[in-house]
C-alpha cells in the first residue's frame, strides 16, 4: 500500500472512530480534522447541547493528545489560561506554572463571555504556537488545536469576538440537530454509557505532524492558486462588504483546500476544494457595507456564495 493509500485510510478510520461519539454529523467531522490536519483552529457557532465540547474530546482521544476545556465568563483573566510564574520559597525563584492553554486540543468554551483583554490572551498562542511570560517564550505542545465556541442566539453579557481575533480561525462550523434516525439512535446506546467512552486512541500526536507535512506537499496548480485568489479579491470589491478577506484568508484557504484534497485521498486540489470552502473560511472574515449593518452571518455567506458563482472556474 502505498503512503498516500495508507494515509486516507488513517484519516477515513479518525472520522469513523470520532463518528462514534458524535452521531450523524461526518460533514461536520470531516470539517474538524480539516482544520486538525490543515494545522488551523475552528470557530464552532451553535446552540447548546449539539455536540460541540463532545467533537473537541473524541478528536483529542483519536490522536492521543492532551485536552482542556476552559469555560469562559466575564471574570477569567489571561493567567487563567496562560499560567503564571509562582514563587518558589525552597529554590528563592519564580517557578512557571502552564496554564490550561498548554494542551494538544484547547475547547475555549464560550469565548465572546469573557473580556477582550482575555480574548486576546490566545492570539499569540493561536498565531505562533507561543505565550510570552514575563518576557520569557513558553512552547506549546504540537499539535496545537484551538475549538472555541459561541451561541450565535444569545447576546446578553457577551462580547463580540473582534476582527484579528476572528482571522485567527482558519475554519467556522456550525455542528446543528442530528437526523431524527441518529438521534433515536443516541438515545438507544446512552443507555450503554456514554459515547466518549466508544472512541479510542488511533494515532499518535507525533503521526499527526507527519499528516500535517504530507498536506502541505499537496499540489495546487498555478490556475488553481490564481482562482483562489480572484475569489479573495472579489470580497474586497464586493459593494456589500466593506473589509474583505486578508491575505491570511487567502493563505488558509489555500491550506484548507490542500487538508481536503488529503482527506478525500488525492494528492491535488480540485476547484470543487475551494469552492466547498470558500464560505467556511471567509465568511466570519468579511464585514458587510455600512448600509448593511446587522444583515448578520447568513447574508454575508450568501454574498460569498453569489461571488463563488461570478468568478470564472479555470479549465
């Protein structure tokens, strides 16, 4: 069998074995080891109760990593999640103590309850894979994955995430019901316990890295770079956005397309790829026009499906 043979089979089985807990949504699995293997973080934006914290738990145990969940509220400050440095009496020195942040796979649960100065806390972390402590550089642990999540219906004490920490997450999902034959179904097996405990440990962080190199060695022919790239520039033309996707979009778009083509078990990228992206990438990136304020999520992913079908496929 061949690597790249090998290496679908691998990321076929990690969907599967995460599909054991978190029943009838494989689209949404699939979405998540996207961003797992394209080595982006994924902003999940649902209601409660659907699964969000069980996908961030099943993928941990799948890929053998560490995993914290931090439950953001409005009095959490960033030495919550960073850590701190603590004296220590006996050696007469301050000692590091790792905050929860220092982890494989990061749940930041609720993460527009908490305050901008402690949302900010991760954008370091997020961005460079490092958290600077009283001017010493702290490594995080590889893979690094960050699942926040937020309820897109309830706004009452919650502050809005802003635009550079939104660019910072390569992928938004949204999980949502399950069909109703799934969800009799997991009210059949949670008699037998619970669906975490049906998940286990496929690979190892260390393969994951290895994944994560294979990905990038996907090919993405020059026409190909060169529709992404149209796409991104028509957000920032479109007269219904008044910011458009950054350079950094582009880049994860680019990433995300490579992660899906892998995961599909072909070593090149489709315009299918990008185009079955484009709005899980962008759209929390872009801001509609002045005019438009409050139109919400759903008109901006429209807007970027309206550009999708302008700009020209290449042959």
């Amino acid at each position: 069998m061949s690597v790249a043979a090998e290496s679908a089979r691998i990321v076929s089985q990690l969907i599967d074995n995460i599909g054991q807990a978190l029943l009838g949504k494989r689209d949404v699995i699939r979405m998540a080891v996207i961003g797992l293997l394209a080595d982006g973080h994924v902003l999940i934006e649902d209601v409660p109760g659907v699964g969000k914290t069980l996908l961030g738990r099943a993928l941990a145990r799948s890929i053998s990593g560490t995993f914290r969940r931090i439950q953001f509220t409005p009095d959490l400050l960033p030495s919550d999640i960073l850590g701190t440095n603590v004296w220590n009496a006996q050696s007469a020195t301050f000692v590091f103590k790792p905050g929860p942040v220092f982890a494989n796979v990061i749940l930041a649960d609720e993460i527009n309850r908490t305050t901008p100065r402690t949302q900010s806390a991760l954008l370091e972390a997020m961005n460079d894979r490092q958290v600077s402590i009283d001017g010493t550089t702290h490594e995080l642990p590889a893979p690094f994955l960050v699942f926040a999540t937020q309820n897109p219906f309830e706004f009452e004490g919650t502050y809005p995430l802003p635009e550079s920490q939104l660019d910072r997450f390569m992928l938004r999902i949204r999980v949502g019901y399950p069909p109703r034959d799934e969800e009799l179904r997991m009210l059949r097996e949670h008699r037998e316990g619970e669906p975490i405990d049906r998940v286990r440990t496929l690979i190892s962080p260390e393969e994951v890295l290895q994944l994560q190199q294979q990905v990038r060695a996907v090919e993405v022919h020059d026409d190909l770079a060169g529709y992404l790239l149209d796409i991104v520039q028509a957000t920032r033309e479109n007269e219904h956005l008044s910011v458009g996707a950054s350079p950094r979009a582009a880049l994860n778009l680019y990433r995300a397309a490579q992660a899906a083509a892998f995961v599909d078990g072909r070593d090149y990228v489709t315009p299918d790829d990008i185009k079955s992206l484009a709005v899980p990438v962008l759209a929390h990136r872009v801001i509609a026009s002045s005019q438009l304020y409050g139109a919400g999520s759903t008109f901006v992913e429209q807007v970027i499906r309206d550009i999708l079908d302008s700009v020209p496929v290449p042959e």
